[in-house]
C-alpha cells in the first residue's frame, strides 16, 4: 500500500493543479493576514472560503483522479495485491497532496507572519486541522462514487450534487425545517441535523473556538448550551473523524466486493 501511495502522492504532485491549489491559498494566506489588522476576521474569511471550496475541490480532484488512472488500478488488481492496499493507497496519496498543498499554502503565511507567536495559533491551527478532516470525508465519497458508477459522466454528476447538497441546499432544508415547526422544540433535532453535514459541523466547531456569540447561530449557541465549549470541541471533533472513518471503511468494503 505504502507503494502505491507514494506513486499516487508524486504523480498528482507532478500535476499543474495541485500547484494552482497551492499558490491560491498562498495568495489567499498573504491577503488575509498582511493587509487584515483583526486575525479573527482573518481566521473567519478563510473559514467561510475552506469549508466550501474544500469539499468541492476534494470531490472533483477525487473523482478526477479514479477516472484518469483506471486502467492503471486494473493493471494492479491483476497483481497478486490486496484490493484494500491498491485503493485505500490511491486514495491517502490523493488525499494527501491535497491535504498538503492546503497546510503548506495557509502554513508558510502563518509562519511569517509570526502568528506562532500569538495566541491565534489555536484558532489558526484548528482551521487547518478541519480543512484536513474535509479533505479526507470529501475525497473519500468521492472515491466511493466512482466506485459505484462505471459511467464517468454519471460520476461526476452525482459527486458534484452531493457537494452541492451538503454545501448549499442541505442548510435550505435545515432553515426551512426550523421555520415549519417553530413551535416544536428543535434542540435536539438541530444537533443531530448539524452533526449529519461535516461541513455545517465544520463551521460549528470553528466558531465555538473563536467564541464569536454574534456569528454562533441557531445550532451553534445550542452546541455551546448543551456541551459547554470544550465539550462541544470535542463531541464536534470526533463526529468528524467518524465521518472520516465510514467513508473509508465504505470504500474498504466496496473495494473486497466489486466484480471489476
């Protein structure tokens, strides 16, 4: 597996996107920082562009990637290699770059910046750990999709209409639901409905650290009231790596039964 995902980690290196990828954070990093006197500002801007467009980014490069190199992962599967390494080793190369090229990007501004030495760093470092958690989940469903579907086109729609659920139309539905049935007690509903997207859970738990009331919300001043800040962390935390944990397994067991 290590092989693979060293082959699968340089090759999309070797891609002009990844550095596009790379370069628009850096730039994004530098505007944000230098010509912005309040980090938290900062930290809330990059907040709103991450959980957005890296999900997107994730599920396209994901998708993009299994289609490209199919004939390549047939090549492997009629090798007396597990299925388990050849996928799970594509996807954390993909994931991987990806996940660096985000680090690095938002990191080297951070790092001159000096932000280090500032009590921002926690607020700074937890946006890049959420951005790594999006890139892992969204790559993953993306993984899973195309392993569901021969047809590339039919991938590449439904990969890009659940990006589009989960980042737009998802949070519709939750405000509609709110309104109809305003006379209900909702708290309870609301924490689930927050904890089934990763990225409203993403945003959640980005605001509860910086601890802004104003820009809380509905379901973010109901995690603070039920779980206190530092509970609400942690239980939003590890709802996140659940949902980085399924998708893989998903793609595990997709993987052991799929007649290629």
């Amino acid at each position: 597996m290590l092989k693979i995902l060293k082959y699968s980690f340089y090759d999309l290196m070797r891609s002009r996107w990844s550095y596009v990828y790379f370069l628009f954070y850096l730039a994004l990093g530098f505007v944000l920082l230098f010509l912005n006197n309040d980090l938290s500002k900062a930290v809330i801007t990059l907040m709103n562009v991450i959980i957005v467009l890296v999900p997107l980014i994730s599920t396209i490069f994901g998708v993009m990637y299994f289609y490209n190199s199919k004939e390549f992962t047939e090549l492997l599967l009629a090798q007396p290699l597990k299925r388990n390494s050849i996928f799970l080793g594509q996807y954390l190369g993909v994931a991987g770059s990806l996940t660096m090229s985000l680090v690095l990007g938002l990191g080297i501004p951070f790092i001159l910046y000096g932000l280090f030495r500032s009590d921002a760093i926690w607020d700074f470092s937890l946006l890049l750990i959420t951005g790594g958690f999006l890139t892992l989940i969204f790559t993953a469903l993306a993984f899973n999709i195309s392993l569901s579907n021969e047809n590339k086109i039919k991938g590449f729609g439904y990969a890009v209409l659940l990006w589009l659920f989960l980042a737009v139309i998802y949070d519709g539905l939750f405000l509609m639901s709110l309104i109809l049935f305003e006379e209900y007690p909702l708290d309870s509903f609301s924490l689930a409905a927050t904890m089934f997207n990763p990225i409203d859970l993403s945003r959640t738990l980005i605001l509860l650290k910086l601890d802004i009331s104003a820009l809380l919300g509905y379901t973010g001043a109901i995690f603070k009231q039920f779980f206190g800040t530092d509970k609400g962390l942690i239980v939003s935390i590890l709802t996140l790596i659940l949902w980085t944990v399924l998708p893989i397994w998903l793609l595990s067991y997709k993987a052991k039964r799929k007649d290629f």
